[in-house]
C-alpha cells in the first residue's frame, strides 16, 4: 500500500512496517523530529516525513474551520494560520496514488478535500476524531458520495477522557 498522512506519529511507524510507501505530513519541527528518530532508529526507510509550516494570515477576521475552502485549523493556537500548504501537500502526487489516507492533523476538512482525487479507486479514507462537529461539512460534502462506509467506531484517545470516533470509508469509483 502506499500511504499518506496528515499528521505522524504512532501510526507512522506502524504504517512504516507494512506499507511500501509512508508519506506523513507534519506542521510542528519538534515532532516530527522525534518522530523520525523512532523510524530511524528501526531502521525503517520507506517512511518520509515532511514539515509544512503554516502561514500567518494578514487578515485579523478569522476563518472558519469547518469550511474545507479556509485551510484553518481549530486549534486556539493556530487560529490566525492558513493551512493552504500543508492540505495541499498531497497534490503534488498523481490522482489514483494513495491505497490509503489518514487525516489525523490540521484543517482536516480541507485535507478531506485534497486527499479524495488522490485516493485509488478502492482506497480508504480514515478520519479521526470525527464526531467533531466542525467535521460534519466536510464528511457529507467528501466522504458520503462514492464512499461505503466501512468501520465507524468509537474508542480512547491519547490525551483526554473522552471516547472519540474514527471513521473509515472506501473509494467506491
């Protein structure tokens, strides 16, 4: 499979051990550095890592989230960033490339919106976290059409008491 990433860590490496190709894309230096440390450190080498910084928007009015078109992340600390980039870091590839993309990072509606055209028919499509209402939009307007559903699932997360749900659709043309 070749895999694509919005976001690295854990699954990075996992992906690394049974892919033939992991490309993660990560907007923090820090973390993908230890990241690539681990990945290194098992001698892992189909795995690339890519840091795509987001941009201080010159406007003050702040974009909406929810909006695939704003490349904006919910995130209190990256309110006023465009996430242009690092949504569209994934066009630089061929349609049909990816057997599969994970959306675990930043402006992920945006992602979702870059990341179907490059899917392979077949392919799945994972977001996590996606009971998140400001995911909605983009699930209906991307993930619905074309898509079967295949696992929708709730569970832990790092980081919080809270169970949230990771959904995973296929490509269906």
């Amino acid at each position: 499979m070749n895999v694509f990433e919005y976001g690295s860590g854990g699954s990075s490496v996992f992906f690394a051990h049974h892919a033939r190709e992991v490309i993660s894309i990560e907007h923090d230096k820090k973390w993908l550095d230890n990241v690539k440390l681990n990945i290194e450190k098992k001698g892992l080498t189909n795995w690339k890592g890519l840091l795509v910084l987001p941009v201080k928007r010159t406007s003050s009015s702040m974009a909406d989230p929810s909006d695939p078109e704003a490349h904006a992340s919910s995130d209190d600390t990256f309110v006023n960033y465009d996430f242009s980039e690092y949504a569209g870091a994934i066009d630089k590839f061929p349609d049909g490339y990816f057997d599969l993309v994970v959306v675990d990072g930043r402006a992920r509606p945006s992602c979702i919106k870059h990341a179907v055209s490059k899917l392979k028919k077949r392919g799945y499509l994972l977001l996590d976290n996606a009971d998140r209402e400001h995911y909605a939009k983009a699930i209906r307007l991307y993930m619905t059409e074309g898509f079967r559903n295949e696992i929708s699932t709730f569970g832990p997360t790092s980081y919080s008491l809270d169970f949230t749900q990771t959904i995973i659709r296929r490509k269906e043309f």
